[in-house]
C-alpha cells in the first residue's frame, strides 16, 4: 500500500509508471524505522517511542490506544485505502451449507455489533449503529466510507513482485 500512496505523491499513475512511485518510496528511505511485519511490532513500535507516525489498518486502532493513549488517526487528506476482509466458499467445499451458516452468523447484527465494540472488525452492514466510542475505532458511517479509495487488486497483484523486489533493493541494502 506505501507504494499505492507513493504514486500520487510523486504526481503519476503507480501502474503506469512505478519507477517514480518508488523513487518518491526511496526519497523517504531515511525517515522509515522499520518495515514491520505484524500489527504488534508496529505497537511496541509506537509504545517505546521509536515511531511517532505509522501506516496502520483501523483494526489496530483499539489496541495502539491501550498502548500509547494519546495516538490519534491521521485521516489522509486525499482518502484511505480501503482494505476488505472477504469470507469465502472455494469450489468443490465438502460443507457449502455449513459455509453458508457461518457467513449468516457472521453478518446477524449482534454478532456485527459485537466485532465493533470489541475493536475486532468494522461493521459490514449499513444499518449497524455503534456507540460513539465503538464508532471512532472504526471505519464506519457514511463520511468515512465515502471518503475510501479502493484498490484494483488485478492490477496490483500484477505489479507487487516487481514493486517488492524495488522495495527489497531500497531497503534491504
């Protein structure tokens, strides 16, 4: 996603040309810390003072609050990355009826708002209301979800060997 963002930034198209995304990604090179590999180490991360800014996904929002109470989120002036979670039946599963059944539970409004308040997922469902505290740990309502920027995940499933084997050169050595 840093290379997604570094596409506009360097004022071109990531797909159509990556070189000047990821050389706007190198002209940061020696502001970045670390490239983190899970949402935990991004947290110790923030809880000993070694990031004060970070690229995060809302579901980590509740748990750096616990860790660093006065972190805030950044909204980004030109829209967030939306990033879905999907749940999936592959062909040929033994139990399709079962699947189906799961998804319904996941997707009952209970069940919706009690992933929210928890900090676990934002709600799926449009009518799903949260109290303010549950609402402001997610990405959720209608402002919000507006202002999300989706991903053309063909294109960039094409592209992201090449980007990480940039990626791996600029900070690998």
């Amino acid at each position: 996603m840093f290379v997604m963002l570094a596409g506009p930034k360097a004022g071109t198209d990531v797909f159509a040309h990556e070189g000047a995304a990821l050389e706007a990604v190198k002209a940061v090179k020696d502001d970045v810390v670390d490239n983190y590999q899970t949402g935990s180490a991004m947290i110790n991360l923030a809880s000993t003072g070694e990031v004060t800014v970070s690229i995060t996904l809302d579901f980590t929002l509740a748990r750096l609050r616990a860790a660093v109470p006065t972190i805030v989120w950044a909204q980004l002036t030109d829209g967030d990355i939306a990033v879905f979670n999907t749940v999936n039946i592959p062909k040929g599963a033994a139990e399709v009826e079962l699947a189906h059944q799961f998804i319904d539970f996941i997707l009952a409004p209970a069940i919706q708002k009690t992933l929210a308040e928890q900090g676990v997922d934002a709600p799926t469902r449009a009518d799903e209301e949260l109290t303010p505290e549950a609402a402001a740990r997610r990405t959720c309502g209608a402002e919000q979800i507006g202002r999300l920027k989706r991903i053309d995940y063909a294109r960039m499933n094409a592209a992201k060997g090449g980007w990480i084997d940039r990626w791996n050169e600029i900070f690998g050595g």
